[in-house]
C-alpha cells in the first residue's frame, strides 16, 4: 500500500459532491489506518503505540466502516 498522504481540500470538495469518491476516499482510509494499527500491535512494546493510541484507532476504524455501511444522502447534508 501507498504511503500515507493527507486529504487535500479538493479532494474534500469533491467527496461532498460525488457520492462514489466519497467511498472510494473512506475505503482507502480504512485500509491505512487497519494497516498501520497492524504494523503498531505487531511492534515492539517500546516502538509501538500505546494501548490508549490503539483503542483510539479501532474506534476511529469503527466510525470509517459504520460511514462506507451508510449510503450518502444528500438529503440530511447541512
């Protein structure tokens, strides 16, 4: 997988818009963050990430799989 690279605005901009990139946008971000918590669980204690930094990133995976389960309504957008 790719390094990980920020979203940039437009990208940003376009996900409001196109329902489509926006799942394609919170797919690729689930995949890095399942990745990097891999990578932190399988380290060494003292190089790895904290218990609390690990429980944050599982809920954050959480928060990104319940936004792909839920199809994009521009109907409840502000």
């Amino acid at each position: 997988m790719n390094p990980y690279s920020p979203v940039t605005e437009a990208e940003l901009d376009r996900a409001r818009r196109d329902p489509a990139f926006r799942q394609k946008l919170l797919q690729q971000s689930l995949e890095t963050l399942l990745g990097s918590l891999q990578r932190r669980r399988q380290a060494p204690r003292s190089a790895g990430a904290s218990d609390a930094q690990i429980r944050e990133g599982v809920t954050l995976a959480v928060r990104l799989a319940e936004l792909i389960q839920t199809p994009a309504d521009p109907a409840n957008r502000a």
